[in-house]
C-alpha cells in the first residue's frame, strides 16, 4: 500500500524558495512594500524558516536576494557578451532585448538590483554591499569583453560604467514613460561609444 505521508520539504529548496521569491518581489514591490508574511507566503515556506535561514531577519534575506538577483542577471551579461563575440554588436544586442523584454512584461521586469538599492542604500548597510558587490560584477564581464577586443583596460572600465549607467537610466526612463524608445536611444549611444573606442584602439597599434 502506497504512503500517504506528505513528503518532508528539503531544506535547501526552502531557502532556496525564499531568496527567490524575495528577489522577485523586491525588484517590482520595493523593500520596504514587501512584508515578510508576503514572502513567505510566495515561497511556500512556515513563517519560522525565515529566522532558521535567514537569522539576521528581512535584511539578511535581502542581501541574499540581491546576490542571487546579481548572479542571474550576470549569466545574462555574459550570454549576451560571449568571449569572440563582437562587442559592439553584444551592446546593441543586449539593449535591444532590454526593451524587448520590457513591452513583454508590460515594464514590470527591470534590473533585479536597481529598486532595492535605491532604496535602501543610505539605511541598510547589508544591502548596499550587496548592490554595489553585483554591480561590480556586471561591470568586470563588460570590462573584461572590452580590454580583450582591444581596447586599453583603463578605458575598457570606464566604458563598462557608462554602459551601464545609459542602461539603468534609459530602463528608469522606459518604465515611467512606458515606452521602450528610451532603451533604443541609449542603446545606440552605447553601442557608438564602443565603436568609437574600438577605432581608437585600432588607430593607435
């Protein structure tokens, strides 16, 4: 005869459950407007996993939900930003599906990082760290694409960031327009800043 017994949850897909669920409501809720009780009810997890987790709380979980938001959206860099693949055609290619994505999820999926940092930067240490430590990341990927098709490392960084900062602003713009033309525009600016670069580089070997 067949057991009946509901199967006891493996621990690691709790946690697991939970830092995601609170990655995603983070993002498109706020930190602040996401309750505990919310998360938990997203993941499915008995309101005492959190603190068996998590014993620092909502902001231990929110470090945890950045740093797993930051990995995610680095493996998109980086699929996006392939080594040999031309970076020029990586940074239009990665705009674009930016504001692809963006009509697709009626402006609700941005950059996983974004939100909670700017609002919890000045107020939760953990968090800052945690933004700035996934921030850092993409900013290497990118830098890295950069210096190995030719363009000196300082330059390649500086790049890197100025990519960047068009992307973020352009899907801050884009979300409260509701239009993806903002991401296009910035996309096309960045994409020329590489170009630009990449000539530079070339005229002075």
């Amino acid at each position: 005869m067949a057991s009946t017994a509901t199967p006891v949850d493996n621990p690691r897909e709790t946690r697991v459950r939970l830092i995601e669920s609170a990655a995603e409501l983070f993002s498109r809720q706020g930190y602040g407007g996401t309750g505990i009780k919310t998360v938990l009810a997203s993941a499915e997890a008995p309101y005492g996993s959190l603190y068996h987790f998590f014993p620092g709380g909502k902001e231990e979980l929110g470090a945890a939900a950045l740093t797993y938001g930051g990995a995610r959206y680095r493996e998109q860099i980086e699929a996006f930003h392939p080594p040999g693949r031309d970076v020029v055609e990586a940074t239009t290619a990665s705009f674009a599906h930016a504001a692809e994505l963006l009509e697709a999820t009626d402006y609700a999926d941005a950059c996983p990082i974004a939100t909670i940092a700017l609002e919890a930067a000045n107020t939760h240490e953990a968090l800052r760290k945690a933004a700035a430590a996934a921030f850092e990341s993409w900013l290497d990927v990118l830098a890295q694409r950069f210096t190995e098709a030719g363009i000196d490392a300082e330059r390649a960084r500086e790049i890197a960031v100025e990519g960047f900062c068009l992307m973020e602003g352009a899907v801050l713009l884009a979300r409260t327009t509701r239009s993806p033309e903002p991401v296009r525009i910035a996309g096309r600016a960045a994409a020329s800043i590489v170009a630009a670069a990449l000539a530079d580089a070339e005229s002075s070997d």
